[in-house]
C-alpha cells in the first residue's frame, strides 16, 4: 500500500540531503499521515489521512 493521502492524494516527494561539506545525495519527504477512523457514505473505515486534511476538517471523523 503506497504511502499517499486518500483525501488529497499528497505522497512522497524527492529531495537532496546536503551535509556541512555540501555533499548531496538523496532522500525521500514523507507526508504526516495519520491512520483515521473515518465515516464515509454509511460506513466507518480506516484510512491514511495527512494532518492538513484533518486540520482542515476535510474527514469527518467516525
């Protein structure tokens, strides 16, 4: 299961880490998600929800 907002759909991202000597490799930014209990269309589920959707009141909490 991918790692990605089932509101918003926000994943991944790629980035460089840069050290004190300015050696670059790569990393991975991860989003803040949350696993939810959620109400959607009747029925109560659980599902992966970034902060700023909850913050936002985009889910409605079960």
């Amino acid at each position: 299961m991918p790692r990605v907002c089932e509101i918003c759909g926000k994943g991944a991202q790629k980035g460089h880490k840069v050290s004190h000597s300015h050696k670059v490799s790569n990393r991975r930014f991860e989003p803040n998600l949350q696993r939810v209990k959620v109400r959607q269309s009747g029925k109560v589920r659980r599902i992966l929800v970034c902060t700023k959707c909850i913050k936002a009141g985009k889910v409605e909490r079960a």
